[in-house]
C-alpha cells in the first residue's frame, strides 16, 4: 500500500481467517435484518436472555448447554473475547448461541426490539474508579432505562460487582429508574445468586476474601407508561436501514496516482452527523484505491471502507466488503459526499448511473457542479467548524 498503515490488509485477514462453523455464531446488524431478526436466525421462537461484557468467561455457553429451550446473546466490545467463546460454541456444537462483537449502547436498541428480553447479565462491569473517569461507568440511570426498554415486563436484569462504591452507585441508578422491582426486597442488594453458577470473576474474588454484591430488579408494569415519550424519542434517532449498498458509476476513469498524490483528509458534517474520510491506500499497479471512512453518530464511531476502481464503462465508487459497514442510510450519505468531492476535483467527470436516491448531490445528474461543503483538516486532528 502506498501508505504505511496496514488496516485494510488486517481487516481482510480477520474476515478470511474465520471457519465457517465459527462464524455461524457471529452476528451482525446486516445479518440480523437479512434473517429477520432473532427467530429467523435461530429458526424458532424461543425466550431470550442476554449477557454484556462476557469478557473470558463461559457462563454463556455454560447456559446455553443446559437450558436448551432458551436462546441466548452476548454482546462483548473486546473481538479476541468474543472469538474465544464463538469458537468454544464451534466445539461444543450448540445451537442456541449467537455473539455481537461491538458497543453495547449502540447495538442494544439495535438488536432488539422493545420488550423482547426475559433477562439480561451484566457481571463484574467495569468499576472505572477514578472520579474523572466516573463517565465512563455503564450502569447509569440513563443507560438502564434504555435497558429496560427492551426487557419484557416481569423480565429480570442481574447485576454483579464486588466493588463496594460501584455497588452504591449501581443501586443509586437504579433507584431513579422508574417502574422497576427490587425482586430482592427488602434487601437493596444479595451477596450470591445460589440458582447461577459462579463466573470466574466470582471464583477469583471470593478466593481473595471480597464479598460480591447481586442486583436482581424486574421490570414492573408501570415501567412503559412512565419511560415511552423518551424511549420514542431515543428510537427515532436511529437511521434507517436500507436493503441495498450504495454505487456511483462514472462515465469515464479516475486517474488514481493523481488521486493518491493529492489526496487529504477530509470531512463534513450534516446535521448531528460527521463524516470523516482519513486515509487511501493504493497498492502498486492496483486498479483500485481504498478510503477509510468514518461516521460519528450518537455517540458510535462506524469504521469502513469504500472503494474507487476503475471498471472498463468507468470508475466506479462502492462500499467495499472487507468490513462489513451497517447498512443504514448514513453509508449513502457519505458516499454521496466522496462523490461530490469527487465532481468538484474532477471536472471532466461525469456520472452514468448510481443508487443514491433522495441522498444523491444536488446536479449529480445534470452540469451543475455540486456545492464544496467539506473541509480539510490535517491527520489526527478534529475540525473546530464546518462550512
């Protein structure tokens, strides 16, 4: 490549080095929707129960052995983590697994539809003890009742941790949340969950001699009826999804090396939505150039890639498939950037055909040159405004 990172080489590496038994267990947003949604992908409909942060541990497998007419998720941030167990349900051979490699607040209201969770783990969260890093912690109010959004009523959220302070914070939070049922009353909390096998955190803590610390709260009848304007609110905010990746074809090539000897970071901002285009790689005598593209949105970096080749009608702009981007209407967004960009450094060019729809560049189709509305910014730095 013409530039020293090797990410594209990295991504197309972990795509390949997947066996296809281990892959069956790997779920993504794209393929969820394609199977549609969680009874077609496990061929039945089953009560499901979820666990975050399964870090190392098998208690997921573990439930998933025993309570064959259950289905289970995890959801984990770390991929090695989220390999491991994919490849330890591979052996075992179950089939009411599946695994999400990604960020729990943004895959949760993603993934799952309102009251669809009879119960969700979350052991041993991370405590982030220091104050400045207090932010960081998951389990705040806000956070638990998107959770519960998607819990079914009479449903059951398990909490473990074995850090004292955390553990007042945890029962702090959710004591804000309205609608919820302590199932441990009048206990604020439990020091074991005797009906669920100990994880390998529990194991390793109380051989230390620290007490650990059970939340068990159920989702109550009032929880809908106090939580649905913000809970609607929160869903709108999602982009939709789109049944099809989006193209532009040129009439004419792109001249690639001058494309790579010019090229610079860009980005551009529409709404409450950055688009960031950081890097292109060029392999020798290559056809093609990859950009590194990133959306910003609530909250969520996405990072992918598209692709400019030149075919024999043209050049052509796609997403390319070595990382699998969410098929939402943003990927047609910020094609329809590059694809302005492209217009405006390009004179000669001209567009043949593409799929963008209500998203394409004003005068794409005509000789009206499309508005300049991105800006340059220098690697590793963030813009301070757009124009």
């Amino acid at each position: 490549m013409s530039r020293s990172h090797d990410r594209p080489a990295r991504a197309v590496s972990a795509s390949l080095s997947l066996s296809p038994l281990v892959a069956a267990y790997l779920v993504t947003l794209n393929g969820l929707a394609e199977a549609g949604g969680w009874a077609g992908l496990f061929g039945r409909a089953a009560p499901l129960e979820l666990e975050i942060g399964f870090g190392w541990d098998t208690f997921l497998l573990e439930q998933a052995k025993i309570r064959t007419t259950t289905d289970f998720v995890g959801i984990e941030y770390d991929r090695q983590r989220v390999l491991a167990l994919a490849r330890k349900a591979a052996a075992a051979g179950v089939n009411n697994l599946r695994l999400v490699w990604g960020d729990a607040l943004y895959h949760l209201p993603r993934l799952f539809p309102p009251a669809s969770l009879r119960r969700v783990y979350i052991r041993f969260p991370d405590p982030w003890p220091k104050k400045r890093h207090h932010k960081h912690r998951l389990l705040g109010p806000e956070f638990l009742r998107s959770l519960f959004w998607h819990i079914a009523e009479g449903g059951e959220l398990l909490v473990a941790t074995d850090d004292a302070e955390y553990r007042d914070f945890i029962h702090d939070s959710l004591g804000a949340v309205v609608g919820l049922h302590n199932t441990a009353a009048p206990r604020p909390w439990l020091d074991s969950a005797p009906d669920l096998p100990m994880s390998k955190f529990e194991i390793l803590f109380r051989t230390q001699g620290k007490n650990v610390f059970f939340f068990r709260y159920a989702r109550g009848a009032g929880f809908a009826s106090a939580h649905v304007v913000a809970a609607t609110e929160k869903l709108s905010r999602i982009p939709r999804r789109v049944s099809e990746m989006p193209h532009v074809v040129f009439s004419n090539a792109l001249e690639l090396d001058a494309l790579n000897r010019a090229f610079k970071p860009f980005c551009w901002r529409e709404d409450e939505v950055l688009f960031k285009v950081n890097e292109l790689w060029m392999a020798s005598r290559a056809s093609a150039v990859l950009l590194e593209c990133v959306i910003v949105h609530d909250g969520h970096d996405e990072c992918f890639y598209v692709e400019v080749a030149n075919k024999q009608a043209g050049a052509v702009i796609r997403v390319s498939p070595i990382k699998e981007a969410e098929r939402t209407e943003l990927v047609f967004r910020c094609l329809a950037g590059i694809a302005r960009r492209f217009l405006s450094s390009f004179p000669d060019l001209r567009v043949a055909r593409h799929n963008l729809g209500a998203w394409a560049p004003v005068g794409i189709d005509g000789q009206h040159r499309p508005d300049v509305f991105w800006i340059e910014r220098n690697h590793g730095s963030e813009p301070t405004s757009v124009e």
